[in-house]
C-alpha cells in the first residue's frame, strides 16, 4: 500500500465505506474471466487515474475510499490464485470470530463474577434489617442544592404546617369544649351533647378526629410506615394515639352496652396539632439556616478538631464547605436518638398494659377504652416539641449574628468542644489596625523599607499584611519578589528579597539576631525593619479594640472553652491580649510557632466535620455560634430526658388507673392537665436558649 494510501486509510473511518472486502474479492475473481467492452474502457480510465496519482496529481472524483478500494485489490491479487479455494469460506471465518470474540468475554465476566466459597448471600432477615437500618424518616422529596433555593423550600413547607397546625388547633380546642362543656356547666346545643345525643356527639369526634388526621397526613403516613418497618418514632406514638382513640370512640357506638365513657379524642387532636407546630418550628429555623448559608460569598465555617478523646477544638476556614453544611442540616439530632428507642417501647407497654388491665382483670370489653387511656399520655407534648422549639429560639437569635448551626450531630460535637483557634483576624478584623507613623534610620529609601515590610508578611500570612498593603497602596508602591521566610518564636520573621536579608519583628527580636537599636525602644506596639543587619525603618501600630470581641473572649471562658491564640503577628503575645480586651491571667493558651503556624493555614481542617456557618469577620460570631449551640444542646437534653420521664410515669400511672378501673381519675381533663404541666419546664428551658 502507498504511503498517501496508508495515510488516508488511518484517517478514514471504515464506518463511512459503502463496499465491503466481500465485493473486492468478487470483482477481482471475476478479472480472470474475458473482458467485455465496458470493462476494458473503465480499466484503461483507472489505469490513466493511477498515472495521475503517481505523479502527484488526482483527479477531482478520487477520495479515501476509492484509494482504499484499490489498495486492497492489489493486495488480493497478490494472492496467489489457488489460495482462495483452499482458504475456508467468508462465512466460516466470521462465525469463528465471533465464537473467539465470546469466549474472551464469557472468562471476562467469570473473572469479575466469581464468588468466594465462604460468601454467604445474605438472608431474608439481613436483608430486611439493612433496609430499616435505612429508612427514611419523612417522605419528602429531595431539596434543592443550592441554598437560596432551599430557604424557599423550607419557607413554603413551614407555611404549610403552620396552617395546618392553627387548623388542628382549633378543632381541638372545639373538641375541648364539647368534651368539657357538661362538667363545667357550659353551654352547648342538646343536639352535640352527650348527656343527650350520644352517638351525633361520638360521630361529630370521630369525624374531627378523622380530619385532623387528614391534616397531618404526611406526620401519620410516616409514623404508620417506620411502625411497619419495626422502627418506629415519635411520628408513629402520636398515630397510634390518633388510631387508639378513634377505635374506643367506635367502639362505644358499635357496642354500647360495653358502656360509654369519655373518650380521648381531643387529646389525641392536640397531640397532633403539637406535632404540626413541631414541624413549622424546624421548618422555620431550617429556612434561616439555608438564608445564612446562602447571604454571603464568603462564608466560614466553624469545624471541629478532635484531639483527644471527647475533646474537640474549635477552628474556623473559608469556603469549600457550604455543600457540606447543607446536607448534614437534616440529619437526625440527639432527640430523635433516644425518642425512637421510647417510642417503640412505649407503644409495646401500652399494648401489654391495656391487654393485661382488660383480659387480665376478666374485662375484654374495655380494651381499646385502656389501650386509649394509656397511649393518650404515651406521646407529651414536650417531648415532641423537645428539639424544634429550643432549635428554633437558637437559630432566630444567630440568624441576626450572622450565623448558622448545624443540627443532627453538631450539637453534641459542640458539647464537648473545650478549646477554640483564634487567628489574628478573629480578635482584630480588617480596618481595626493602622499604621500611626513610621521613621526611616539609615540610607535606604522609604518606599524600598515599606515595600520590603509588606511583602515579607504577606507570604509570611501576617495579620499586618492588610494595614502595610492600604498603606503602599496610598505610596503607589509596588510589591518585592520574596525568595523565602521563616518564623521565630521570640517575636518575629526574617525573609530573602531581592538578594538582601530583611528582618521584622519586634526590638527584642532584632537585637537577639545582632541588630543595634538605639531608636524607639519605649514604642509600645511597633514594628522594626532590618535590613542587611541594619535598622532601615520603624512603624507605630495602632490596635483598636472591639467590645464584641472582649465580650466573645470571656463568654468563651464561662463556658469552659479556652481560646488558643494561633497568632503570626509578633505584637499579639498573651499578655498584649489579656491587658487589651481585660482578661483575667492564664485565660488564653499560646501554643508554640509551629503549632501556630499549622492552626492557621488553609490546609488544616481538611475532612473534618463542619459544625457552624459564620457570616460577619470577628470572634464574636463564632463564639456566638460556640455558646449558642452548647445552651441548646443542654436545652434539648433537658426536654428530652423530662419528656421521657413524663412519658413513662404517665403510661405507669395510667396502667394503675385502668387495672383498677378508677375511670373519674383518668378523665380526658385530667389527661391534659398532666400533659401541659409536664410540658411547661421544657418550654421554660426552651426560651432560656437565647439569654447567654
């Protein structure tokens, strides 16, 4: 084959032929027989076009596929002529291919496929388990990625259950009323009135009952479905108390003469309408929690830095983790740990307790009359409020510092959370440092000092680096290439610049590294230039104090977090730090420069879990977010525990009630007063989240 013809058979994709090699061996087989006419004409014009092509011209109808045609008939009939009829047929070749091709795929799959013999397939049982090991604990669509979009998904969901809430509410409280209106002598029609009309009375209960169930039924379906998978929550208690007390309700109008006694409807209805309002609450703080991520370009995020065992540091980095902190929002939180253990206990007890206060005691009748009995105290509604309300007052309060917790875990990592990074922007941000003046000692230039000064903290990470950069930028300087620096622990750094040894740091530093001093030994926070050995320029510093800052510092301190001051700047020692935002001794710690040196670089932080979201530059942000979240998680195990506690004496007290039919002390009204008296602790933690 030609070179040109070797080039254009690379280059040409034999998807776009239009013949086959079947049809070259054919038409060059059938060269052996007389030519006629035709044929000879059109060989004599294929002979003149191969002429051409030799000679390095072509004809205007000549293309790849024509040169690969007569590339592969001369290579046919260079075959010797017998050899065809030797050869096995076309068709006979291809099927042989396509078996090798098979086979070399068939040991493919083999090897890929193989199992081991001590595999084991997982059984019925194992299956099931791995399938509620991961069941979802709503039914709700996937959310939007991107924050601002989310924030108005949760803002429509929270509107949604707060209507349905006030709507459950007010059925509720009219169930109340027509529960209550007999005993308390209130007015009421004779024709809803139990005394009088029985069974419209029952009818109208089950039938609010029924609607209010209707209201909250993605709560219901739920809880019916994590109960059907033997992973029930709080979710599946209040539709099992829902459930329970419709029952009795029917059950007295189909068996009357079971007897009639008041049933537990309304309680049922509060409960759900409590459930709704839990909802709205953590719908409404996740709608601020998605706002905060999603208002700044810049955010940081507070992560933690597990170095020892139940202790965790505090550290702060820019971007990269606001997807991240999104996903781990709707995680499930310390609550829902050990609420889903009680509730599934809890709807067992009530069930052994109501068989065992109606079968056992010779009273089947009754069953579902003490099956309601004991589940309408079974579900408090301060424990099903016992996270989102707390929640809720933390995330408003933040939300107006400009920051964003983390639920699920994040509460807890911040429980034990004792130590907190505090860089040189986190106690003084951009604007509050300045230089007052500076003074040149020496021959060497003013713009060459300030130039040297500024590019050796910016490579060096200084928080200087800002007030030297607006200064040189008034100057119309321009900034020096930095060969190399490093770091001292005794107050400052020396750097390479253009072939001359600079060093920066305070009067002390220089004159251990050999540097005569003679001027500005009584400046208080100022920064010395040497150059070559040589003081080339002094610069006045001037700090200004925040009192947020001062204020984040010692609320850190009240709450058992120490901060550890991973400073670059020389002047920003302990003692510096402590007489200026009025300290008591010892409140910081000062780790060594290397280890200062790691806790602030970008890299560090790099896998570990993000906790918060702050907003604004500054301490008092990310100690907000510190203090917040520690009073929340104290909040939140404090309702947790009580409503449990509630819980569990009132499902005990009521199987007393029920085993001895003490039906006048187990009334409906005295139902929801142990609920609400029960309820209103929890709800005193929960304001108290944000007086910190």
């Amino acid at each position: 084959m030609s070179k040109r013809g070797r080039q254009n058979f690379d280059a040409f994709d034999e998807t776009q032929l239009d013949f086959s090699i079947e049809e070259i061996i054919a038409e060059v087989k059938g060269q052996n027989k007389p030519e006629t006419h035709e044929k000879a004409a059109d060989r004599e014009k294929n002979a003149g076009s191969d002429k051409n092509a030799a000679a390095g011209m072509t004809t205007p109808k000549t293309d790849a596929a024509e040169d690969i045609k007569r590339a592969v008939s001369r290579e046919v009939r260079s075959i010797p002529e017998g050899k065809h009829e030797n050869e096995k047929p076309l068709e006979e070749v291809k099927k042989l291919e396509n078996d090798a091709e098979n086979r070399q795929f068939e040991n493919w799959d083999e090897s890929f496929t193989e199992i081991p013999e001590e595999y084991e397939e997982p059984g019925v049982f194992a299956r099931f388990s791995e399938r509620m090991k991961n069941a979802p604990r709503n039914f709700d669509a996937k959310w939007p990625d991107e924050p601002a979009k989310a924030a108005v998904n949760a803002g429509r969901k929270a509107r949604s259950f707060a209507a349905r809430s006030v709507i459950a509410f007010v059925i509720g409280i009219f169930m109340c009323y027509m529960t209550f209106a007999d005993a308390y002598g209130l007015w009421m029609p004779d024709v809803i009135k139990y005394t009088v009309s029985p069974y419209i009375h029952l009818a109208i209960l089950i039938a609010c009952s029924i609607v209010c169930m209707f209201l909250a039924l993605d709560i219901v379906s739920i809880g019916v479905y994590r109960l059907f998978i033997l992973r029930p929550t709080m979710e599946s208690l209040v539709a099992v108390c829902a459930t329970a007390a419709v029952l009795h309700a029917a059950s007295i109008i189909a068996f009357p003469t079971w007897g009639g006694y008041q049933t537990y409807t309304q309680v049922a209805c509060l409960a759900i309408a409590s459930s709704l309002w839990s909802k709205k609450q953590s719908m409404s703080a996740l709608r601020k929690e998605y706002k905060t991520a999603a208002i700044s370009d810049r955010p940081r995020a507070v992560l933690c830095d597990r170095f020892e065992k139940r202790k965790i540091r505090a550290i702060t980095r820019e971007n990269g983790f606001i997807e991240q902190f999104c996903l781990g929002l709707r995680d499930a939180n310390v609550t829902d740990k050990y609420s889903d253990i009680y509730a599934a206990i809890a709807i067992v007890a009530c069930i052994v307790f109501a068989a065992v206060s109606s079968v056992g005691t010779k009273r089947p009748q009754h069953f579902f009359l003490c099956f309601a009995m004991l589940t309408s105290v079974a579900a408090p509604f301060g424990l099903i409020q016992a996270y989102s309300m707390p929640f809720t007052k933390a995330v408003r309060k933040l939300f107006k510092a400009g920051v964003a917790i983390g639920a699920g875990r994040s509460d807890k990592l911040f429980k034990n959370m004792c130590e907190a990074v505090v860089r040189d922007e986190d106690l003084f941000p951009v604007g509050t440092v300045s230089i007052n003046g500076a003074k040149i000692v020496g021959d060497i230039a003013y713009e060459r000092v300030l130039s040297y000064a500024t590019s050796a903290m910016r490579e060096a990470k200084i928080g200087l680096y800002t007030a030297f950069k607006d200064q040189m930028e008034k100057e119309f300087i321009k900034p020096s290439p930095v060969s190399s620096v490093k770091h001292y622990d005794d107050g400052g750094i020396a750097a390479e610049i253009c072939g001359d040894h600079v060093l920066i740091g305070t009067p002390g530093f220089l004159m251990r590294r050999g540097v005569r001093i003679k001027e500005g030994l009584n400046l208080k926070n100022g920064v010395f230039v040497a150059i070559n050995m040589q003081v080339a320029g002094i610069f006045a510093v001037k700090y200004n104090v925040i009192e947020q800052i001062s204020w984040a510092l010692s609320a850190l301190k009240r709450h058992k977090v120490t901060p550890v001051l991973a400073m670059r700047d020389f002047n920003l020692t302990p003692g510096m730090v402590e007489n200026r935002f009025k300290l008591k001794p010892e409140t910081t710690e000062y780790p060594g420069v290397e280890k200062r040196i790691e806790f602030s670089e970008e890299t560090y932080g790099e896998g570990m879990e993000i906790c918060a979201i702050v907003t604004r530059d500054g301490m008092a942000p990310i100690a907000e977010s510190i203090v917040g979240s520690k009073k929340l998680f104290g909040a939140v195990k404090f309702n947790t525990w009580v409503g449990i506690l509630s819980g569990a004496i009132g499902i005990l007290l009521m199987f007393f009630l029920s085993y001895n039919f003490e039906m006048a002390a187990a009334c409906p009204q005295n139902v929801l007063t142990f609920l609400i008296l029960w309820a209103i602790p929890m709800w005193i933690s929960s304001i108290g989240v944000k007086n910190y």
